[in-house]
C-alpha cells in the first residue's frame, strides 16, 4: 500500500511526502492537527492540511527564528514567544543562560499537548523554569503589555485562520509598544515564491516598516515549505542586524548549531533582486 | 429555495427571460459570481410563483416568515428596506394627512413624504449630553405631539436607532393606539430582536401595526432584501396594492430565496447566534473600554426618557476624547488596517457584529483602536460636540422638493429654504430636508463632517459646493 500526504504549494503544484503510518489525527477547537510518520522527513506535524515542521528540517526554521536576534544583541533578557506550539523555539532559546524569562503565548493548547507526546526532540524545553505558558490569543496578550521585552518572537501559522491576526499592522504596532528601547521583534515571513504568499511578504514587511526604524528581511532554505525559500523579518527599535552583530561574543558561547552561524548571519541579510523589489512593493 | 432547487433539477429549457439562460449566455458572468447562482436567477413562472401577485410558493414563504417574526402577514421587498418604509407610511397616511416621526428618521421616510404627500409632524430625539448622538423619543414628547395633532394617522418610531438605541415601544403603541393611530417601526437594525434573548423588544410583539426589517443588515440574507411585516390591523391585500406601484415586475429570486434561506436559519439557530454575537460585543466592548481614551457605551446610558432600551450588539463607540472624529477613526481603520467598520460620524464609530463575525476579527478591530490611540490621539480642542441639528421645518418636503429652486454656494446659503436633502451617508440621517430653513449651526456642522472626511450625500451637486435653495 502506498500512502501520501499532499499539500497544495499553489494552484497548479503539489508537493507530497509519503506516508508510513497517520500517528495522530484530531480536532482541537481551533484547527485539525495531524501527526504523520513518513520516511523521508520523519515525524511530520500538519496543521489545517499545512506542513508546519518535519523532524528533519526543523533545526533550520528554529536556529534562524532565535540566533540571528541573539547574536546582535547580548543584553536580551525578557522575551515574548507568539504561537510556537510544537516548542522547537523555545528549545534554542533556553540554550541561552542570559535569558531570564521566556513567555509563551500559544492560542492552542492542544498542540502543544500532541507535540510533547509525538514530537520529544523539539517539544523538549517547556519544563525550564524560565518559560511561561500563555494559551490564549497572542493579539490580544500583547496588546496589554508595555515596555516589557527585549525579544519578541513572531512564531505563526500561516496567515489564514487562527494566526490570521498575528500579520497585521495593529499586532505589529503591539508588539512594538511591548517592546523595550533596544528591543527586537522576528517574524516568520512567508515565502516570496508564489505569489498568494509573496502578496503577504510584501504587505506584512510595508506594515512592519511603516511602524518600527530598522526593518530588515533575511532569508533560509527550507525544503519542505513552500517553494523552499523561506523569509524572516528583524524589526528594531534601533538596533541594525548586521552591524551590530557581536561575532565574538556569540561564537564565544559555543551553542552548536547545524544551520546558522556567524559567516551566515552576515549573507543572510542579501537578498535576491526579485525579493528586494517584492520588499519595496506599497501597494497594500 | 425548495422551489428553486426543482427548477433546478429539471433541467427546463428556457425561452423566457433573463436573456443569460442560467448563465450560458454569459460565461464571464457565471465565472464572476458562481453557476450555482447564476442557475437561479430567473424569472417568475407558475411553478416559481410571482411576487406581485403570491398564490403558491412565494405566499407560502411569506405566510412561514411572518409566522416566524410573530406577524399577522409579511411581505418579500426587493427594492431594500427603503421600499418598505415607504410601503408602511403610503398604506395609512395619504396626500395632507399627518405623521408623527421622530427627526432623525432615515431618508427613506422623509422621500416617502415627497412622494405621497403626507405630513411630517417632528418630535425632536433627545441628545445624549456627552456623547452628542441623537436618542429616542420620549413618551411625554410623544403625548405632547399627539395631543397637539390629533388628526395625525400614525407614529412612526426607529427601534432601534443606528446607534442601537430604543424607544418606549409598548408604551408608545398604546399610546398611539388610544388615539386611534397607527405605530409603524422602522426596524433596519433590529432583525435580531425577533430572535435572541434579552433583546429589547420586537415592534411586533409590542403590538405595532407595521414594520420595515432589514435582513440583510443582521439577519444574513442577501444586500437589499428585506421584509415588511404587518399586524391584526391592517389590510394586507391593501398594502400589496401599494407596495406594487413602485416594485418591480421582476423580483429577483436571488434576493427572494435569500430571505427564505435566511428565515428558515434565523429560525432554527437565531437565538444561538445572537447568543453569541451579543457575547463578542460585549467582550468587544470592555476591551475596548480598558484601551481607556475610547468609551464603548453600552446600557448605562437608558435613562428612562430618551433611552428607554439599548441593543448591545450595536459596538458603538465614543471617539472625540481621543481627539478624533469618528470619520476619522473610521477611514484609519480601513486605510491603514484593513478593516471596514459600518460609519463614523463626527464623535463616534459604529461597528457591527454579526452572524458572520469571529473571535479573531473582534481582537483585530480591538488591537487596532489600540494602535490608532497610540498612534494618532491628539488634543480634543475645537472639535464639534453634537451630531443632531434641530430642524427648523418651514413648508412641507413636498412643495418644497418640487418648487422653483435656484443654486448658491454652500456658504452663502443661511437664512434660505432647503430644496434638498443633505446627509452624511451612513447612517443617512438628513442634516438638512427639503422645506427647512438652513441655520448657521446646519452649515458649521456640514463643513465640519465635511473637513474631517464624512461621505456627504443628497444634493445635486455632487461636490456639495452648492446647495439648491428655494427662489423667495
């Protein structure tokens, strides 16, 4: 017997995974979580029929989402976490010993029950006594908050359904009012392939710029998501990306990485002609 | 629609009108709004009854609708909900014959009375003392006016307001009825009384003779269809009679079959929508209240008099203190957010939740008030405080309307008598009416809305530059 997960990339392409055994399928009141085991990519979480992360290429949305913001600025104390159910951020960013709370605010508390069980190597760091668990809607948890992080990670779904709301200018604006002085936020930031997805890079990036004074886009290679190519934003209140990266001191921390390190941190930040020129798209 | 859906089945080989052919006279047009309902926009047919002249399947869905909203009759209008207001007042009130409106009635109304001919006798709304909105009418105002016009044929009462907010229903209908005069309720915003739970109360089960609903605007059905529903005593075939001179000969179906639709789920799920809907407005509302600088208001403004009742899935919120006008606020959200609310006049917005609204979205508009506070809140200073101008009518709508007019420049126009109307649109409320004098506080407050971004409608002159006034 042969077994496929198939997810649309667009209309006109497909990309499948084949399937050894469906681990886990059920309805959380938010959205369907399916948990499959396949061969090429391992332990597979879909959420909605969408691809959020693979066993085997996980380590490279992870490390990119927490290094690049870490790296640039060693004072981060206080950091926000917005979605990240499946635990793989937190677990890069408890590496930090300089990290002194983590807040995780997940709408869906389901998937964080069904990552712990089926998905231990990136669901492994919610028992450190620094994270917090918020389940609740992270529009709204960040809307009440002022001048309390040094970080905020922008982990989302896509931008239909329950993180609809965490691609908007008003989130961003919260976010930047949570925000410390030195205070950075990252976000997940689509793909700029195809063009339903590259409509929501451009428009989430001129929200971003038109509310935060250093707004920069980097970007890394993901093969299961959508066209591969994948984006992520750093918006600050000041501090820049690739100046004020402290190389030393990061590489003097001796957290293994397989995906990031300095030398990429640095070309990262370069992006293709086409996506410099999605990026300056106003048209909202 | 179970009509609809045989028709359907069988395939029929049209050589009737619309011209389309279920479509396949337009491939681009089916491609734009879907075969399935491009299938049923048809014409009137014996096995699809017609509406100007019910006798199977359209009667037999008015005849459930009325039965659902607890009315002795209810009649399918196409034309919006402007139709039935106009259908409501020509049925008791003819050429001369008086009645009594509050001032911050609809257009519609006020149109009806160009045509027809009827009289309007104003009862001035209160005004709510910081908020600047127009209320309801009060029951001594009321008294006072019908004493004075004993002669008049009817009472017509908004229930609720745009803004949500109701009169003494029960009290007035008993009123008026003691005098032998008609209620007609214009209920544009309260398809939802008939339904939820703890609402304020429907115009027909507080005994009004008519009503306009609109169930379009919260009771799902398609833009522009609407119902007219009517009580013990009046003669429906009558008002057939009078809703068929000016509706169309060619209903369409869409529309017909969305009221039925809509119907059937109103009445089998009403009460848990609107369970729900109040839940996210009341949810939206402290939360919007806890931003600070907003003031969401709510029931806490009935006073007895003016308010006698508040519909709290109305989300209506106080803006100025912010240093904004509604309109402003309201073109913020959409410009720079993305999100389209109902209207924002000159100190508050009106936003409406509804059968199709989610938790995500509440948080949405929430988050994004937040933002326009931080962002843009400046000092309330000079900003204007009220939204309703008194009237001063001084000939009837119609002999004005139609009388020899000239144009002149919007600010060398006090002291005249209006030929037109002028309103921002929405809500629709006429600063100005034909017949009234046009007074310096009408003129301030129009080139204020007009500054500050408000739609301003109802003169020929598109621009509002000039404004056509009555030759002396």
């Amino acid at each position: 017997m042969q077994l496929w997960f198939t997810e649309m990339h667009c209309e006109g392409a497909k990309f499948s995974i084949k399937v050894k055994k469906c681990v886990y399928g059920g309805e959380s009141p938010f959205q369907r979580i399916d948990i499959l085991d396949t061969e090429a990519f391992g332990v597979v979480l879909v959420l909605d029929g969408i691809v959020m992360l693979t066993e085997r290429d996980e380590f490279i949305y992870h490390e990119m989402i927490v290094h690049p913001a870490m790296a640039v600025n060693p004072e981060i104390k206080n950091v926000l976490v917005i979605g990240a159910g499946d635990g793989g951020t937190i677990r890069e960013l408890a590496r930090y010993g300089s990290i002194e709370r983590i807040d995780m605010v997940e709408i869906d508390r389901e998937v964080v029950e069904v990552c712990k069980k089926y998905l231990p190597k990136t669901a492994c760091a919610f028992d450190d006594k620094r994270v917090n668990l918020y389940f609740e809607d992270g529009l709204k948890f960040v809307r009440g908050k002022k001048n309390e992080y040094d970080l905020i990670v922008v982990d989302s779904t896509d931008a239909f359904g329950p993180g609809e709301g965490l691609f908007t200018r008003e989130f961003y604006g919260n976010c930047y009012n949570a925000l410390k002085e030195n205070g950075i936020m990252v976000n997940q930031h689509e793909s700029p392939f195809y063009p339903e997805d590259a409509k929501l890079v451009s428009n989430a990036h001129f929200h971003i710029s038109s509310l935060f004074p250093v707004s920069r886009v980097y970007q890394a290679h993901i093969p299961t998501y959508p066209s591969g190519h994948w984006l992520f934003g750093f918006a600050s209140k000041g501090i820049d990306p690739v100046e004020d990266l402290k190389e030393d001191y990061w590489n003097s921390l001796g957290i293994e990485t397989r995906y990031y390190n300095t030398r990429l941190h640095k070309g990262c930040f370069a992006l293709p002609t086409y996506v410099e020129e999605l990026l300056k798209d106003e048209d909202y | 629609m179970e009509a609809l859906d045989s028709y359907r089945a069988k395939r029929v080989v049209s050589f009737d009108v619309p011209g389309h052919k279920q479509g396949k006279g337009n491939p681009e047009l089916v491609k734009f709004l879907g075969a399935q309902c491009i299938s049923v926009d048809v014409n009137s047919m014996k096995p699809l009854d017609n509406l100007s002249h019910p006798v199977s399947v359209i009667k037999e869905a008015e005849m459930l609708a009325a039965e659902a909203f607890g009315a002795a009759n209810a009649f399918f209008m196409v034309n919006g909900t402007s139709s039935a207001v106009s259908a409501m007042i020509m049925s008791v009130a003819k050429s001369g014959e008086k009645i009594i409106v509050p001032r911050n009635v609809h257009r519609s109304v006020i149109n009806t009375l160009i045509i027809s001919g009827a009289v309007p006798v104003y009862v001035n709304p209160g005004i709510h003392p910081t908020l600047g909105i127009p209320l309801g009418m009060s029951v001594k105002d009321l008294k006072k006016a019908i004493e004075e016009n004993p002669d008049a044929k009817a009472v017509f009462v908004n229930n609720p307001t745009y803004y949500g907010i109701c009169s003494n229903m029960t009290e007035i209908v008993k009123l008026a009825h003691e005098h032998g005069m008609y209620v007609l309720a214009d209920e544009a915003h309260g398809t939802h009384f008939y339904f939820g739970e703890d609402m304020p109360v429907a115009a027909m089960k507080a005994g009004a003779d008519m009503s306009a609903v609109s169930v379009h605007k919260t009771g799902g059905s398609l833009t522009q269809s609407s119902l007219l529903l009517t009580g013990p005593r009046i003669e429906a075939n009558y008002v057939r009679q009078i809703i068929n001179l000016t509706q169309t000969t060619s209903a369409s179906y869409l529309l017909l079959s969305s009221l039925d639709v809509a119907r059937r789920t109103l009445a089998l799920q009403g009460k848990e929508i609107f369970r729900k809907v109040a839940q996210m407005a009341v949810y939206a509302r402290e939360e919007i209240n806890n931003i600070g600088g907003y003031y969401a208001f709510s029931r806490e403004i009935i006073d007895g008099e003016f308010v006698h009742d508040f519909d709290v899935t109305k989300l209506s919120v106080y803006t100025r203190d912010i240093g904004l006008a509604g309109i402003e606020v309201y073109d913020i959200l959409r410009d720079k957010y993305g999100i389209q609310i109902e209207f924002g006049d000159i100190a508050n917005i009106l936003a409406i939740v509804s059968i199709g609204d989610n938790q995500y979205a509440i948080e949405r508009l929430v988050s994004a008030l937040a933002e326009i506070k931080r962002l843009y809140s400046r000092d309330n200073e000079g900003m204007l405080k009220y939204e309703y101008i008194a009237p001063v009518p001084v000939i009837k709508p119609k002999q004005a309307f139609f009388a020899d007019k000239v144009s002149v420049p919007i600010g060398e126009s006090e002291g005249y008598i209006c030929g037109e109307f002028v309103m921002c649109y929405p809500p629709g409320i006429p600063i100005l009416a034909p017949g009234e004098k046009i007074t310096r506080e009408a003129l301030d407050y129009i080139v204020y809305a007009k500054e500050k971004g408000s739609f301003l409608t109802g003169t020929e002159d598109l621009d509002l530059n000039y404004i056509k006034v009555l030759k002396d």
